[in-house]
C-alpha cells in the first residue's frame, strides 16, 4: 500500500470519540492525554486540531442497551466537524476497547461522507492489539501499534515525501486482499524530548466546569491529569498496560517534571494534579526529589493518583513528604486479597501485608485511600473472592471499588479466555467497560452471587466511611452535593434498576 492516493497532509484532526458506559456511573470528563501528546509532537509539521467527543457534551446520552449508553456528540455532529475544518487525515483514539465500535462507524461515515482521500488513523490499546481485527472491522487505513508518536510522524512525512508505509515501524494496513503488521521495535528511550501535551488544544474550561475527573475525586476545580513515565515493571496478568508501552518502564527526569508542574501552574492555573502514572513511584529516589521540589520551589499543590501507585515503594517517609506536596489521596491496586488468588494472577512486588502498613500509614498521615480490587478471575472459586473481600474491608480503607473481571486485549488473560472458550471473537467491546457486569462464561458458581457479594462489600465499606473518616465523608459528598445535587439520586435509582433488570433476567449473562 503507498499513500499516493490520499491527499497531502496538511491538516490532522485528532479525535477522542463518544464512551459506552454502565449507567450506574457518572461518564468521567477529564483531558484524554493521548491525543493531547500526540498532537504537540506533530504541530511543528502540520496544522492541528483536536475534538474530545466526551467534553464537548458530556451531558448528552443516549440508551444502547438497558444498562449501557453512549456518552458524547452524536456520529453527525462528529461528521459536521470534520466537514467544517476538512483536516487531510483524522486519528480516531481508541484508549478504550467500548470506543471501537464508533471508530467503526466514524471511520465508514468519514469515507462516505468526506472522501476516501482523506487518510484515517487509529491507535491505542484496543487496535494495538487487535491490528487485524480492526483493520477487518473498520474503514480505518492505518493502525498505529502502541507508543503513537513516531508511527504517526513517519506517517506523515512518507505520504508527503512519497514513501511506502513498508518502511514505517509500529503500524498495520491493508495491502490488497492482505493485511500487514510491523511490530512495533522502536521506543522513545528519552521521554524529556518530549514536548508537553498540548493542552492549549483542548477546552479546559468544559473539563473544569464538568467536574468529573479521573476517578471522579477532587478538591480543587482547576485539576488536569500529568504522566511522568510511562510502562509498568510488573506483569500483571489481567492488564495490558506494560505490553502497550514496550514492555518496561521509563520515566520522565524530576527536572522535566518540575517544569511541567511549573508550566501548568503559570499557563493555566492549575491548583491540582492527577497522576496518571501506572507507578508514580516506582523510581522512589526520583520520586523523592519530585515532592520534596515541589515543596521547595512553591509547586505543592493538592494531587491524587487515580491510576494506582506503586505500594511497594511505599513507607513512612515517603508518605509524609506525599502530603507535604500536597497529596490527598491514594489509590491502591492491590487487585486481590486472597493469597493464592495474589499470587496467580498479580504480578506486583509486595505481600498483602504490605498493603495493610501503607493503609495504615495512610490514615495516620490523613491522606484517604481508595482500594481496587478484581472479583471473579477466570478459575478463580468463589471462596477465594469471599476471602478477597473481607481481606478488603479489613483494611479499612475509605473508599472501596470492587470491579468484576473483564477480559482485556493484549492481556495474558485475554488470550487464555479466547483459548479456553470463555470469550468469543464476536465479544461485545461496546459493552466491555462495565465492570458491573460478567461477560464471559462461567461455571465455578452462580453469577448472582457475585453480584451480591460486590454490592454488599461495596455498601459496607461505604456505610463505614463516616464513623471511620468523617473529615473525608463531609468534605467528599459535601462537594459532590454542591456541584452534581442529582447524584444521590441518580445512583441509587440506577443501582437499584440494574440490579433488577438481573433479576428479572432482563440481559443474559
């Protein structure tokens, strides 16, 4: 395949398409830091513009099934963008495995309804790791293979010098009947060559005005996600994270990231940081001079880790210079607290008793916790789950999010569902960001149990929440109270009519 046939590329038009999500939880309206990076490396080169299909409408929804919707512009209003700026090659971001069903649609609307000479792109976790799929699937010409950065630029200088995609690391296309994967080989090795993500792009003020982050908490209005490494060390097998970025983890140098915290707080205002970092700390030394810098130099400001952090790394010192700089709040991944459920599925560094000491320091330093944890791997019987679960409310962390295990492309777990006949290759991605929900066959015991014991850990845990931690409780549901007075009912009508909707076996599970 040669790029000859497609216009020169002059304009790029990146967009961030609509979320399928559960209707039980709000849709989170936070700067999607893809297509923001994506576009500070390539705006030296061409003209670029950006369109977050979630902030533009966050508040317009649509019904796709009884327990899923679709949240963002319309496919029309997406189309009547597009036609309005006439960008010569679009990137549809597909972060999210339930995005792929509008990069499906977009990308056939976009050949018929603009031409098939503009170029169409797409990249992130979902078409990495289903090139063919995707390719088979979609009109999209292109799939840039994880990291996006050079395998867009190259893209854009071979259609412009005339060059065949053949030469292009990190992609797939179509080349007649056949379709053609590079394996990605090549990384950025120095991420400080990095320009910052061009935030200068986005509608900043829709996100703050939204006021719903990543993971939903906040305590100031001005909040922006920043990432200071990228890859995991670890080898979880339910996650596919560490494969997407090279299979190791690098980082950003203090310095660069100081200038960032700095640049953001000068250009923007800035008053809060989300880090989403897989491990904020897992260089502790270089996590060490970050906070204690930002102290320093008057950068502390109120941050979280809404992604997770590296519990590992964590001890008493380091948790104290954290809420000198400003942290408020930490998320832990401990994914499961049975043992053997632990050992055979999470490939992190720590026992469970590390877990218990870094909650503890936690509450000592008033910073509040929030506990991620995975019900139902594959196999997996369910007095380990129950087993999890109590683990999980002995901790006595604030908040707690036990989700169901879905199955993840480009995941170890993943690829022994499809062997193993638990997932087919007609998965419902549309419906796969619903952690309410069992999606794949299961015979270790009834489905409904699982429910229950999800909503039950859940609703204990956050009954707790105000005898525990009633400075947190205020503070949180106080806020939420003020900005979204709809909340409170809204979620509790939606819990109470998704789980009827179960048990009137309304949808199959």
């Amino acid at each position: 395949m040669t790029l000859s046939r497609f216009r020169p590329i002059r304009r790029v038009m990146l967009i961030f398409p609509p979320m399928y999500d559960v209707k039980v939880l709000d849709t989170m309206v936070c700067p999607p830091m893809g297509i923001a990076s994506l576009a500070a490396f390539i705006r030296d080169r061409v003209e670029v513009r950006l369109l977050d299909c979630v902030a533009e409408a966050w508040t317009q929804k649509e019904a796709v099934t009884p327990e899923v919707e679709r949240v963002g512009l319309t496919d029309d209003q997406i189309i009547e963008r597009i036609r309005a700026w006439q960008p010569d090659l679009v990137g549809l971001s597909c972060v999210f495995s339930n995005q792929i069903g509008c990069v499906a649609r977009l990308s056939r609307r976009i050949k018929n309804d603009i031409g098939r000479e503009v170029l169409v792109v797409t990249g992130g976790t979902h078409p990495s790791f289903l090139p063919e799929k995707t390719l088979a699937d979609t009109d999209v010409d292109i799939v840039v293979l994880g990291e996006g950065e050079l395998g867009l630029r190259d893209i854009i200088e071979s259609r412009d010098s005339g060059g065949n995609l053949a030469a292009i690391d990190g992609i797939a296309y179509r080349d007649g009947d056949r379709i053609v994967v590079h394996p990605r080989t090549t990384w950025i090795e120095d991420l400080d060559t990095l320009p910052f993500p061009a935030r200068d792009l986005l509608p900043l003020e829709k996100y703050f005005q939204a006021r719903m982050p990543m993971a939903y908490h906040w305590r100031k209005t001005r909040n922006v996600p920043i990432i200071s490494s990228r890859g995991c060390p670890n080898r979880c097998a339910f996650c596919s994270s560490w494969r997407h970025w090279g299979g190791r983890f690098r980082k950003r140098s203090a310095e660069n990231v100081l200038a960032e915290i700095k640049h953001l707080k000068e250009a923007y205002g800035i008053q809060e940081l989300k880090w989403q970092d897989d491990n904020l700390t897992a260089d502790k030394k270089r996590a060490v001079e970050i906070f204690s810098k930002m102290v320093e130099r008057g950068l502390a400001m109120p941050w979280n880790t809404p992604n997770g952090i590296a519990i590992w790394t964590l001890d008493e010192d380091l948790i104290r210079l954290m809420k000198q700089s400003g942290c408020y709040e930490i998320s832990l991944a401990v994914e499961s607290g049975d043992p053997e459920t632990f050992e055979r599925f999470v490939g992190k560094p720590f026992a469970l008793d590390k877990a218990r000491e870094v909650a503890r320091l936690a509450r000592k330093h008033r910073i509040a916790t929030v506990g991620y944890f995975i019900l139902g791997f594959p196999g997996e019987p369910f007095a380990q789950i129950e087993r999890s679960m109590k683990f999980a409310l002995d901790l006595k962390i604030d908040y707690l999010s036990p989700f169901i295990y879905i199955p993840i492309p480009g995941s170890r777990l993943w690829d022994e569902c499809l062997a193993g006949g638990l997932i087919s290759e007609h998965y419902a991605f549309e419906e796969s960001n619903n952690f309410f929900e069992r999606n794949f066959n299961s015979e270790m015991f009834e489905i409904e149990k699982l429910y229950r014991l999800q909503a039950r850990s859940y609703i204990t845990n956050l009954i707790k929440l105000p005898f525990r931690n009633p400075r947190e409780f205020v503070a949180w549901y106080g806020r939420r109270l003020l900005t979204h007075p709809e909340f409170f009912r809204d979620f509790f009508t939606r819990l109470w009519r998704f789980r009827i909707m179960k048990k009137l076996g309304r949808k199959s599970v």
